[in-house]
C-alpha cells in the first residue's frame, strides 16, 4: 500500500503532470529573448532600408559604415525581392503567338483523339468569358482583393455557357471526354447538358441545396448561397420529405466537401484512376493539387495520366505537364474543334436541363428567397379525378400539405414561445445549464 501510495504521489509531481516553476521560468526568459532578438533585426532592416532610399552623396559617414557591416541584410533584402519578382512573373499572363498556339492545339487535338480514358479538369478560367471573374487573373478576385479594390460582379444566375462548356458537352457524346472534375460552383456544366453522371462539382453547385438528414437533393433555379456563408450552410428552406433543414453544396476556402452529389469525390477518384489524359482547362491548380486522388502520386511518374494544362498563368504542374498550352480556353478550344472536325452545339436557354432538373417553391417558400422566382407551386386545390390516378401529382399534394402543416406548426411555437435563438444563443443557453 506505501509502496502504491508513494508511486501514485511520484506520477503526480512528474515532469509531465506539472513543471517546476524554474523551468517555467526559463521558458517564459528564452521567449522574452527571442521577442527582442527579432525586434533588433526588424530595426536594423528599416534602418539600412531608410539610408538605401537616400542618394549616395547624401549619406553620412555613420550611415554608410552602417551599410558596410550590414552585408548579412542586404543579402536578405536581395533575396526577397528575388523572390518577388519570381511571385510577380507567376501572376502575369502570356499567350503563345499564332503559330505556336495552332501547333499546340493540333498536338492536343490527336491526343484527345487517340486517348482510352479522357479526364478534364476545369477551372474558373473556362467561365470568364460568361462575364464570371476568375480568382487570381489580373481582374480575379483575390488579386482584386489584395490591392484593396472592390470586386464587382452581376448576377450569376444571368450567366450562360460558354463555348468551352458546350465543347466539352460535344466531346463526351462523341465518347472523347468520359468524365468532368470541375472547381467551379456557378453550375454552368450542369446547364450546358453534361449528364450528372459524369460530374464531379467538388467544390459545390450555387442552383443546389441538400438535406443532410435523407440526402436527398434540391435543384433549384436561383442562386441558394443568398443567405449562406463560410461554416452557415442552412438556406432557410426545409426539406419535403422529412422537414429538415436544407444547406447549400458550396465547399468554402478552409472546409471539405462532405456531400455525396453534386461533390461526387468516389467517382472523381475512380475516375482519375482509370485515366490516361487528363487535360486541365483554365485552372491554376494551387487548390487542385493538392487532392492527391485526382493526379495518381502513388505511382511512378512514368505512369501517371498524360497532362495537358490549357492557362495563361504560371501553374504548379506546369513542369510534369507533356503539353502547356498559353492561351484562352475558348480560343483554343475553337481549334481543337475545329482540327477534330466538329461542330459545337449552341446554347439554348429554353432547353437547359435546370429547367428539367428543378424542384419549384411552395407558395409559403418563396419568402425565403430575395429575388423573383420563377415555378413557385400556388396552394394546390382538391385533386381531380384524372389527377387522382397520377402517382407524382398525389405526392406533391401529400408534401404540400405536410410541408403547409410543418410551416403553420412551427409559426404556432414560436409565437407563443417567443423567437428562436440563435446557435450562439443556444450554447451561451446550454452552458449557464451546465456551470449551475
């Protein structure tokens, strides 16, 4: 029993369980040095920075005594702006003269045409010509952004297709493209007719809206994301079958996509897995990278999938790439149909599949959407005779009047239980409970 005692007593003053107070200390003096360490270095940097500025006829004896025992500084002051010049030349775009661009385009022409298991990867660049910005072209957002301008966009909903889009429908009904990995969520492939079951929209769709609870998928024929922002996915609707809220399919910087459609992350893997081309359209690749499922690196270089990067910007792969191409995606894209002798379908607003695809508002629904929407369901009357034998129309009616009864019930609750706090107030709620 001591013996136990005196070993539960040593565990408990042992390093791990608490530190001595001279070791605290220690830590606490070693920080405190590294703190004025850097502040020394910071000085001396704005101090040569500030004689550098002047003009060598200007400088005081000190200052450039200063400068002659601060060679350790210039060579780092060197070696940033090295760095940024190397940073600079990466945001600038280039295009390939004529000449090159058509020989290019010929050489990714025959490797479409001769390829087993086609894969395109595309990004915001293949959208700018919708009058969509792009995220880091000299009128992207970020670069926007980091200059402090404001960023102007107009409606995305008012969008279209672009040639590149409907190129890429083209190639997969002639069975040269057998699968689409895109970044973008204005839903603009889903709208030029590529079938859902070649898509992967791995960073979300703006017309979609999930159930978390059943899955089961809304699409819809406004933008959802109105009311929705980083970490708050909730768009305000509920679902038909089981009354759970719905979120949005957007995956935002700094979080990972967990849906099913419209991400489609097993297919998107299997998919890259199964290629031997993939052909990246106006993407950076800074984001896409680094999902290491979509470029093989379990293997050895020699058998990955042949790449082609269709960019005006500098990309990370553009050193493993076989063929980088310079040059706006519809541009080329022109080419290379036209070298595969075929002709790209126009867009036709009247029969994009949205219009198919869409789930309409009930009246009580449209509330929740600030912009005019089209298809919302009036309240329905009695059904007829005719309508009673359709299995579809007794359903929505069934769902019409549950989802009426979810919405009159939820009104009752909270105007005699007050308005419904947030889930801030909720924990601040729950945490009081606790700490009683």
């Amino acid at each position: 029993m001591e013996e136990n005692s005196r070993n539960n007593h040593s565990d408990d003053n042992s390093p791990e369980q608490k530190r001595p107070k001279r070791q605290r200390s220690s830590n606490s003096t070693t920080y405190a040095a590294q703190i004025r360490i850097k502040r020394e270095v910071r000085a001396r940097f704005q101090k040569v920075k500030e004689i550098l500025a002047k003009k060598h006829d200007d400088r005081t004896e000190d200052e450039k005594l200063i400068l002659s025992h601060s060679n350790d500084v210039l060579e780092e002051m060197a070696r940033r702006e090295e760095g940024k010049r190397t940073r600079n030349s990466k945001t600038v775009e280039h295009e390939d003269d004529p000449e090159t661009l058509e020989d290019k385009c010929r050489n990714l022409s025959e490797i479409i045409r001769t390829a087993k298991q086609l894969v395109v990867y595309t990004g915001a660049g293949i959208s700018t010509a919708a009058s969509i910005p792009d995220y880091r072209g000299p009128q992207g957002v970020w670069t926007l952004l980091r200059k402090g301008k404001q960023v102007k966009t107009g409606d995305l909903v008012e969008a279209e297709p672009t040639f590149t889009h409907m190129s890429i429908v083209k190639l997969h009904q002639m069975n040269l493209v057998q699968y689409v990995v895109s970044q973008n969520c204005d839903g603009l492939h889903l709208r030029s007719g590529l079938p859902r079951e070649h898509l992967s929209e791995i960073h979300g769709n703006m017309y979609i809206e999930v159930c978390p609870s059943c899955s089961l998928e809304y699409v819809r024929l406004f933008d959802v994301t109105e009311q929705t922002a980083f970490r708050r996915h909730a768009t305000g609707r509920r679902c038909h079958q089981c009354g759970e809220v719905l979120r949005d399919s957007i995956v935002h910087f700094g979080e990972k996509g967990d849906l099913g459609p419209p991400h489609n992350w097993p297919q998107a893997a299997e998919q890259a897995r199964k290629a031997d081309v993939v052909v990246c359209l106006g993407s950076s690749l800074k984001v896409l990278r680094k999902y290491r499922c979509l470029w093989c690196m379990e293997r050895p270089a020699a058998r990955r999938p042949k790449l082609c990067i269709v960019n005006l910007q500098w990309t990370p792969k553009d050193e493993s790439a076989f063929l980088k191409i310079h040059g706006r995606c519809d541009q080329v894209m022109a080419l290379v149909m036209k070298e595969l002798q075929l002709t790209v379908p126009a867009y036709c607003k009247s029969q994009d599949p949205i219009l198919r695809l869409a789930t309409p508002l009930f009246e009580f629904e449209g509330q929740t959407s600030n912009k005019h929407v089209d298809g919302v369901i009036p309240k329905l009357e009695p059904a007829t005779e005719d309508e009673s034998h359709d299995a579809n129309v007794h359903r929505c009616r069934c769902v019409a009047d549950d989802m009426t009864w979810r919405e009159e019930t939820r009104q009752d609750v909270s105007e005699k239980e007050g308005p419904t706090p947030s889930w801030f107030g909720k924990g601040m709620c729950a945490r009081k409970k606790r700490t009683r």
